[in-house]
C-alpha cells in the first residue's frame, strides 16, 4: 500500500475515513478483499506469495494498515514480510498503542515500514526509521513511502482533494474515482528518494501506472460514530487482474 489519506475524528458521522491505493508489481498474487476463510473475523486483500496484507479491518472494528518506506539502499533478503504486521493487530485483545510499542521491540526484523493501527476509541502510527509511537491528533493526515504527513505532492494532492470531497456528502465510489488521479508532479516539486528523475515522476502520481507496476486496487473505509463499518475496494485490469468492484457493510462486535 503506497498511499493513504484519512480523516480520524473529525468528521461528524464518521469516526475514520479512509482511501488508499495499493502498489505492487502486476505478477505479484493476490486475493481480492473479502473475509478470510481462515480468519472470518478479518476482511481485506491478501498476498498470496507471503500470506500477508496491506490493510485490514476486523468485525470488531480493529483496522490497520502498512506502507513499506522507500529506501532502496537498504533493503535486505530473507527479512519478515511487513505483510504480517496488520493482521497481527486483527486480535481483538490488542489496543493501539500497546501494539506499536511492543512493534518497536521487534521492528527490526522488517525492511522499512509505516502502519497505522486504530480502534473507535484510538489510532496510532509508527514507523521502523522514525521509532517512536505516535497517537494520531484528530485531523486529516497522508501516507505514502516516506513518514507520516511528509509534504510528497501526491500526499498533498491528496489530502486537499480528500478534504474538499469528505466537506459534503460523499459516497465510496466519489472517494475510489478520486484516488484514480494519473496526473503526475512537475520536476521542480519532486522528492528525492534514490530513483531515477523518471521514476521519481511516475511514482509521483496518486495512481501510478507503468509498465509492470502500478496500483493494483483503491479501498475506502469508513467507520461511523455507532460503529457501523463500510469497506469498498476496486481492483483495476493490471497484467492479469481483473477489473472488480466490491463492498461489504456490517456493525462491530463487542469483544
């Protein structure tokens, strides 16, 4: 997952707001968002190669997402797949901040990593570069492969079309189509993050589209103040993906 914008406690229906877009390599396997047959509990997509996810949320309201942090000077082989580190929060008994806390003991056995982890009462980040836990400040925020609300142009982008559209009444597909923006960043603003200058341009778009890597889907959550939770993703026809929409609705369970 390689950008999120989200709004956390300052909408008044919704607690959370979430849209987000997922890039990876077209071959790399996955399943579409559903519950897990292994873990009815759990809804979201799942990489089929290391058996991990990208962003998740469970009936009882727990949602979690990673970003990998793009540093391509430091990546190492035979590492764990961040792929792990949202369903682990899927267990009702953890809570946000204990669980970032007690990710930052073991965060070194991952390559670079963001995740966000949140319940109704709580949501929390924390990254393995910057190494702290940070308690969300209600607001809207952006994340991509940097740190969190790092002004990259497409974050920003984000966040200002996000907040203009979640300012009146909004629907799942309004936020889909919105985080299918291919427009790209002018040389001038674009970070620099150890890739070629024509890289850096593609991978500056909201929705990325080269050759044999891009955005592989949108998802949109949202969490309403009495915990009715409604999960939309749309997965695009990239290499042998399938052109899908799907959505699922349902209130959470207390523990």
């Amino acid at each position: 997952m390689c950008l999120i914008v989200f709004a956390w406690d300052v909408h008044p229906k919704y607690k959370l707001i979430v849209a987000a877009n997922r890039d990876e390599f077209y071959a790399r396997p996955t399943a579409p968002a559903a519950f897990w047959h292994d873990e009815p509990s759990i809804l979201g997509g799942r990489d089929l190669q290391a058996g991990g996810s990208w962003m998740t949320v469970s009936k009882q309201g727990h949602f979690a997402a990673v970003t990998n942090y793009r540093d391509l000077s430091n990546i190492r082989e035979n590492v764990r797949s961040r792929g792990e580190i949202p369903i682990r929060f899927m267990d009702p008994a953890q809570q946000p901040l204990n669980y970032v806390e007690d990710l930052h003991e073991r965060s070194t056995a991952y390559n670079g990593f963001n995740v966000l982890a949140a319940t109704p009462q709580m949501m929390t980040h924390y990254s393995n570069y910057e190494r702290k836990a940070n308690v969300i400040a209600p607001g809207i925020h952006g994340l991509s492969n940097a740190l969190l609300d790092t002004p990259w142009p497409k974050v920003e982008l984000a966040k200002t079309k996000f907040q203009e559209l979640i300012g009146n009444s909004f629907s799942h597909e309004e936020l889909i189509e919105m985080m299918s923006d291919t427009s790209t960043a002018g040389d001038s603003i674009l970070p620099d993050t150890g890739v070629s200058k024509e890289m850096e341009k593609a991978l500056s778009a909201m929705c990325i589209r080269m050759e044999n890597y891009g955005t592989c889907c949108s998802t949109v959550i949202t969490m309403d103040r009495d915990g009715q939770i409604e999960f939309s993703e749309k997965s695009y026809p990239v290499g042998d993906r399938v052109e899908k929409t799907v959505n699922y609705q349902f209130k959470t369970q207390k523990n």
